[in-house]
C-alpha cells in the first residue's frame, strides 16, 4: 500500500493526520505544498486551480480534503492504527 499525503507546515489537519501515520509507524510520503511545486501544481489540477489541503492519496483512490473524522474511517476500513 502507498500512502501520500499533500499538506503544510502548521495545518492542524495536516499535523494529526501526520502525527496518526507517524506514531502507527504507517510508512507515507509527505509533501508540502508550500515548498513542493509539483505537489503545489497537482493540487491545483485536483481543486480546479486552487490550493487546498490536506490531500489524501492510498494506491489509486484519491481523498480531497478529509476531515478528521473521514480520516480516521479511512485508517479504520484499512485495520491502520496509529
């Protein structure tokens, strides 16, 4: 499984969902769009010309803008725990 996650330095979503990963020592990949400019240009392609976060990729499904609780349902359905 390949997990990616679109997000920015302080964003408090970006901070749990990392912090979830990170302490169930679930490998991801994390890029910052502030300082990513491809991931910067991919999340306009994905927002219709906007920056928005966070951004949830796992394999080919695509998360636009999770909240906490759909995040946490996400990790659940895949038995994640952080």
């Amino acid at each position: 499984m390949k997990i990616c996650l679109y997000g920015k330095q302080g964003h408090a979503h970006t901070v749990a969902f990392k912090n979830f990963l990170r302490t169930g020592e679930i490998p991801f990949e994390y890029k910052d769009v502030l300082k990513d400019e491809a991931a910067k240009i991919h999340t306009k392609e994905l927002y219709n010309g906007l920056v928005k976060i966070p951004t949830l990729f796992i394999d080919d499904l695509v998360y636009l803008q999770p909240t906490s609780d759909e995040f946490n349902k996400i990790m659940e359905n895949l038995m994640l725990k952080g």
